[in-house]
C-alpha cells in the first residue's frame, strides 16, 4: 500500500532533523550506509493510510529505519493496535515487521558494537536496536540511525502502547464491535448442549433469563446450579450432569474439587451411553486418603451400565507426571484411588506442566530463528560460522542442528498429547468405556486432551461450525485463562491489574557476524510467568490432525493459522478474560467485536474457493470417530506457523492445496458457465416452442381464414345465381359490394341504391366491418305495391319469408325500402345466417 504525500503536519516525525552524521561499517547488514537512505518527509499525513484498521490511529513514527531480517530500510510505525513497518521504496506493509501489540512477548533496546576498517580514523558509532520477539514464532529486529531520538521514543510508545492501564484501552473495546456483531455466547454454549443431548430445540436469551433451558434426556440433564457463578467461577452458567445426581448433590461434590470444578460431561455418545467428562484434581490431601461420598456418587454416575446389564468401565485419565501428581498431595490435592471408585482404572499421561511448555516453546522458536533461511540479525543459515555451505559445511554442525530441534522438546510435547487424546478416543470408541481427564486446575492439559479427544470423536466438530462451539465449550466456556496464558491484561473486579513479570526463560539474542551485542540497555515482558502457549500447542495438535487426515477436515492449516493470529492479536473480544464470568461482566459480547464473524465473513467473500476450506474435505469418507495408531502420532514441524517468518520459501507446505483450490476455481467457473449456457439454451428452446404455438396459431387461422373465404365466395356464387334468376345483372367491386341491375324498367329511369355500412338517411346504423355487401339496384314502377313491380318479384323470389298472402314474416330485417323508388337487400353473411335460407332454395351450378 502507497503511503500517502505529505498534506499537514498531524503529528511529529521521529527524526532528529539536526543530524548530518555519516557512518560507515563493516560486516553484514552493519556495512548500510544510512546516510544513504533518502529522507522523507518530516510530516506524514495519517488521515489517507487505507491500510489503517478502523478506529485504528498512529501514535509514533520513526524514518530510516532498517528491518534487520531482511535488511529492507523503510518507516515504523506505532499505533494503537500494532507496530507497523512500510518499506522506504514501494510504501508497502512488511509483514515481517508488522506485528499486534497483544502478539508480542517481550522487546527490548540493545546495542551492537562493530569494529570499523583499520584503515579508517574513526570508529564506526554502535548500532542502535530493537528487538521485538512475538509469540507466533517470530523474533524482529529494527536498527535505527545513531544519534537520534528515534528508538527512544519508538520504545517508550510501545511500552505504554503494550501495557495499557485499563482494560478498556485495549484495541478491540476502542474498535467496538463495528460489523462484526458478536452474539450471546451463552446461547450458542446450549445450543452446543441441547445438540449433544439430542434435543431439537433451539436456545434464546429469554430462555436463559427465565431458566426454562434445564433439558434432559434418558442420562443426562442440564443444571443450572452455578447460573450465578458462585459454586464455581470458572465454570459455565450450564452444566451437564447425570440425570440422577440432583443439584444439591451437585453442590457438596464441589468442595472436594480443586477450585470447585467438580466432575460434569463434556461430550456424550447418544447411542452407547459413553461419555467424556472433565474436572480438576480431588483434594485427597498428603496422604492420599481423603475421600467424598458425594465426588465418589458423581463419578460413579458417569458410567451407565451397558446393554447387557453390565456395569460400564471408568478410565480417570490424569495428565500430569505420576510424581507431580504425588507432590500435588502435599498442597491438599493428588490423584483419585481405584479402590474408592467404584469399577475404575487411574492413568498417568505424563504431559508436563506450563513452564515446561513455556521454555519449550521459546527455544524452538530460538532454534527456528537460528537456523532459519533469513534469521534475527540478518544472516543466512547457509553463511554461519564462516562457512559457505549449510551449518557451517561439517556434518557435525547439521547434527548438532538437528539435535537441537529435538532438545526444545515442543515436538515431544505434541506427540504426548496426540497420544493421550488418541487413548481417550479409543476407550470411549472401542470399549464403550467412559473417562473422566483431570490434571491439577483442569484448565490447561485437561482442556487440550477433552477438546482434541472431542475432534477425534465427533465428525461435526472437524467443520467450522462445530470447530467454533467446540472451542467455545471446552476453552472458553471451561475457563482457560486466556488472558494469564496469552499474556494479556487480567480482569480483577472492575480494576485491571498485571502480573508482575517474572519470565525465568533467556531472551533470544541476536546475533552479527562482526561484533556482539551487549546487554540490553532497557526491556520489557510483557507476559508474566503464568504465560504459556497451551492453545498455540492445541491447535498445533489439530494441524498434525490435519496433515494425518486431510480428508477429514472441512477447514484448512490457513484457516487455523489465520484463527491463530486472530487470537494472539486481541483484536476481537472473544478471548479476552479469563472466564465466561469475567466476560459476562465486562460486557465482551455486546462492546467487543467476533472473531468468529469475521473469518466467515472472509470466507463468504470468495465462497467455496476461499483459502479456509478445505479442498480435499470429504464428510463420507471419515463420517466417524478418527483412531490413528500409535506409529501415525509421529508429528513434525507445522511449516504454515512455525517455519512462515524463519523460512517463508519452505512454509508454503499448501502449494498442493494452492493448486488444487485453482482447480477447484476453474472448475467452478466452468460450473457456473455451463449454468449460463443451460438457462440460455433453455430459454431458446422456450421461445421457439414458443413461436412454434404461435406459428400453429398463425396456420390455424390461416385455414380458418381460407374456409371462411371459401364459404364466402359459395355464398357469392349462389346469391349471384338467384338475383340472375330474376333477370337482374349482378356486378362485383373490388371493395366487395356488388350492384344488381333489374332490367325491366318501364319508366326508361333507374337509380342506383347502395346500402353501405355508414348512417342511412332513415337513422339506420349498419356495420362497416360485414365480410360481404349487396346491393339491389331496380327501377320501380309508379304502384310500389304492385306484386307484378321489380319491388314485388325481388321480395318474391328472393326472400323465403313470403307469405303466401303477401305479407312480410321478418318486418325487422328492413331488406326493403318502400318508401322510396328502391329496394334493397342486405346479404351479408350475419343477414343469410338469420334469414336460415333453406340450401334447396339455390339451385347447383
């Protein structure tokens, strides 16, 4: 994107407009010649930046200044969301330097000392920089020009920028909600409910507000016993428990709970019985003897007896280290007995705790920017330690490479957890068996083993619908601590208070190739030591998933990356507290924007061809429970997250997917363009089935038009042979009006009478539109009503209604004028018809 002209001098650029120094170095990126960068204006104009969010702002710039991964020398930007960095050439966003504020772990200023050439007097002035080391695997560094003000106050804005006082100052409540409305997640939490229950019912805020949502079926029902919170904090409003446990019962089996999260169900088999629930661990005390009929009753519940009557086996799967689960007794919690619960066996999965993972994380990300194709300080892999190949060119170094990758240990992790969701999959899958997961708070591994456990069993949660309320159930609604675990503020009453830093883990340093950083002169974490990346780690579970079973899932690794950032980055409000308490009494849901409406906002941009889906999902082809052997747990490196800023040529692992989406396009084109043509030749085939009726009609009438004609000109004929059989001359006109001459005339005159289809002089109105018009012209003699008069043998001889005695039997048909010296006959067709001349009258030609 082109950063707009300067126009007015809105804010203050960075630069010390004093400085003229020149430097020159020597080395790798450190050889830049900063005075050769062009300077740019003093004053940028923030008003045109169409790549600024809504109600995104700038706080602070700085020019000159030099990425020094990519050795790219453009201007950073501070605004109110994230750090942004435009390249000095084309103006455009580097993503690479652009990073949210939230997806920043820790940054800090250093100083990195270079020795000039021998061959100088002076010495070059040390570099200035800023490393900024994010939480999706990505360590940055900014070199700024010497002797200027511009990394101190770039620090200074980011510092307060990544640390804001209120909870409120956060991007996503100054944003709002803006398009992406967010709806009652406590409704989707029962629709999620009643939909694991069987229930066809749809849920609804009044539902909530009147309590009315407490369904059940033949095992389980919904309780509404913590509604108010105060039996456990961080549990939902609604809770699933055995039919047969009241909520009385419900309540004492929570104080023997670690934090009052009792056991209740996550995810049931409607047609076995079998279920899938969670809890924290029991407060059995040192010495392991503690016990509660109450807990004991609740557990016991969980496992329905079976078709033939039998009783259903208990697995209480705890996914902490046997020995971490012991020392646990010493603060008042441990591990369950099997011989206080009734049929059931204990498993330890040995997955480790928080720190473990912490640590974990940072040195693969410290592994991935060390060996990487472009790393922090701007060397290649290839070129380390001086030498020209990869790893230094010695096969000890690419060993040493490798073995390092392994000691971070975040692989290991992954496999333990896949191992142990695979295991809980199996149980309930095979065996028909139910299992209660726990470790010591059941937020953390207990969230990650049920919700995996959950996509491995349900085909529905593998789509985006049900990926979103499976998230929003086990994670959200179960009281992860997002904010403790992402490093965000923490939500404490109506104040907003931080954890005091205390990260135990090494910053990664950067490194040059001719010289060494010093201390860091000034830093700031802005996580604290409950930081950790458990649903980063998740859902690297759910890309290894992926990979095993591409068909299985109708999302893609880009949507889960996308959905990745969306989280890390706090834009919206769904991830924000610690609890649904919190959440519920901060308001997120009706301030805060939705994560979840906009990615389906983003894929209902492009439809089916979005990156987001899938190509290869299949639903029939895994319509049930995914078991995948303990050999496929085998993960590896996700290249769409973990190698994208390390390794961007070697991240594109989706080309196949990428191809095949434009396949995919291309033959929904061709679809849709075969659509087109199939609506045209259809209405083709219309109109001319159309103009076919239409031409039959045309004939039909032609034909009726031809035995009309035909009918006529008989009549004509015939007409014309009675007249002449009176001795009168028939003449036809073209406009098709006949005259009839009656020869005998003894007054030796003769006047022509016509009737026309105009006003006669006596008032008589005829119609102009008759087929066929006579007229009888004769010449009368002085006694009109002489029978021997041409008057007397026309009537006589013409018309069939002659009574014997002379007198007229159709007076109304007016076919005579006696008033004047003509007669005249109307023989239009109407007239014949009504007159009904019998055929015998007109004789055969």
């Amino acid at each position: 994107m082109d950063v707009p002209k300067h126009r007015s001098g809105r804010s203050t650029s960075l630069r010390d407009a004093t400085d003229s120094s020149k430097m020159e170095g020597t080395g790798s990126w450190d050889a830049l010649e900063w005075t050769k960068i062009e300077p740019v204006s003093r004053f940028v104009s923030h008003t045109n930046l169409d790549f600024l969010l809504e109600a995104e702002h700038v706080i602070a710039e700085g020019h000159g200044v030099v990425l020094v991964n990519t050795d790219d020398a453009g201007m950073l930007m501070i605004t109110n969301f994230r750090l942004l960095f435009l390249s000095e050439g084309t103006r455009k966003v580097i993503a690479l330097g652009t990073i949210p504020h939230a997806t920043i772990e820790k940054f800090n200023k250093t100083v990195a000392k270079t020795q000039s050439n021998a061959r100088q007097l002076e010495k070059t002035p040390p570099q200035r920089l800023l490393q900024v080391i994010g939480k999706d695997m990505r360590i940055i560094v900014f070199g700024f020009r010497p002797r200027t003000k511009q990394r101190r106050i770039i620090f200074d804005a980011l510092r307060r920028c990544t640390k804001p006082a209120t909870l409120w100052d956060l991007y996503a409540f100054v944003c709002g909600p803006s398009r992406f409305r967010n709806t009652n997640p406590q409704v989707r939490l029962l629709d999620e409910y009643f939909r694991l229950l069987g229930k066809g019912a749809r849920a609804s805020t009044d539902m909530i507000e009147s309590g009315s949502f407490t369904l059940s079926n033949d095992l389980w029902r919904i309780s509404s016993i913590n509604s108010n919170y105060k039996m456990c904090p961080s549990y939902p409003f609604a809770l699933v428990v055995p039919k047969i446990i009241s909520d009385d019962e419900v309540l004492l089996a929570s104080n023997f709970r670690a934090r009052g999260r009792l056991p209740v169900v996550s995810w049931c088999h409607l047609g076995t019985g079998a279920v899938l629930a969670r809890s924290s661990q029991p407060l059995v005390g040192l010495m392991m003897n503690m016990r509660s009929n109450m807990d004991e009753k609740l557990v016991a519940a969980l496992c329905s007896k079976l078709d033939d009557g039998s009783r259903r086996k208990l697995y209480i799967a705890d996914a902490r280290p046997r020995k971490n689960a012991l020392a646990n007794g010493a603060m008042g919690g441990g591990s369950e007995s099997s011989s206080n619960y009734f049929q059931s066996e204990i498993v330890f999965f040995g997955i480790d705790n928080i720190h473990a993972m912490r640590d974990s994380f940072a040195r693969l990300r410290e592994y991935l920017d060390t060996h990487g194709r472009a790393s922090s300080d701007g060397m290649s892999s290839f070129l380390r330690h001086g030498g020209s190949t990869w790893g230094g060119g010695n096969l000890s170094s690419m060993s040493a490479s490798v073995s390092t990758l392994g000691d971070s240990g975040w692989l290991l992790h992954v496999q333990n957890v896949l191992a142990g969701s695979a295991w809980i999959a199996a149980r309930i899958a095979m065996e028909k068996a139910s299992v209660l997961v726990h470790c010591s708070d059941g937020w953390d591994r207990t969230s990650q083993l049920v919700a995996l456990a959950n996509l491995l069993l349900d085909p529905y949660y593998r789509t985006f619908n049900g990926f979103q309320a499976l998230v929003e159930k086990d994670w959200l609604a179960f009281g992860h601590p997002f904010c403790d675990r992402v490093g965000l503020p923490a939500f404490s009453g109506s104040e907003l208070t931080r954890q005091p830093s205390s990260s135990n883990f090494a910053a990664s340093p950067g490194r040059q190739p001719s010289g060494a950083f010093t201390s860091p002169s000034s830093s700031h974490a802005q996580t604290s030591n409950n930081y950790s990346p458990i649903f980063l780690q998740w859902v690297d579970c759910v890309s290894q998933l992926l990979r095993m079973y591409p068909f299985a899932f109708e999302f893609s690794a880009a949507f889960l990356v996308d959905f990745l950032d969306s989280m890390l980055s706090c834009r919206f409000g769904n991830f924000l507290c610690n609890s649904e308490k919190e959440r519920l009494q901060c308001n997120i849901s009706e301030t805060c924007g939705c994560m979840w409406v906009y990615l389906a906002d983003l894929r209902a941009l492009e439809g089916g061809s979005h990156v987001h889906y899938n190509p290869f999902y299949d639903p029939l082809k895994h319509n049930g429970p995914l078991l995948p052997p303990a050999a496929a747990l085998a993960p590896t490196l996700w290249p769409q997250f973990h190698l994208r800023w390390a390794c961007p040529e070697e991240a594109q692992a989706g080309e196949i997917e990428a191809k095949c989406r434009k396949i995919i396009t291309k033959y929904t084109e061709l679809q849709k363009a075969k659509e087109v043509a199939e609506r045209k030749s259809k209405e083709i085939s219309n109109a001319m089935e159309s103009l076919n009726a239409e031409l039959q009609n045309l004939k039909q009438q032609n034909n009726s038009a031809m035995n009309m004609a035909n009918r006529a000109n008989k009549e004509n004929m015939s007409i014309k042979r009675a007249i002449q059989s009176i001795g009168c001359k028939v003449h036809f006109s073209n406009t098709g009006d006949c005259v009839v001459d009656i020869e005998s005339n003894p007054l030796g005159t003769a006047q022509n009478f016509l009737y026309c289809s105009k006003k006669g002089s006596d008032g008589i109105t005829l119609d102009d539109e008759k087929d066929l018009a006579v007229a009888v012209t004769v010449t009368a003699d002085d006694d009109d009503n002489d029978e021997n008069s041409p008057i007397g043998r026309v009537c006589e001889n013409l018309c069939p209604f002659r009574s014997a005695d002379g007198g007229c039997r159709w007076p109304n048909g007016r076919c005579a004028q006696l008033s004047s010296q003509f007669v005249g006959l109307r023989a239009n067709f109407d007239a014949f018809d009504k007159l009904s001349i019998d055929d015998s009258y007109f004789k055969p030609e």
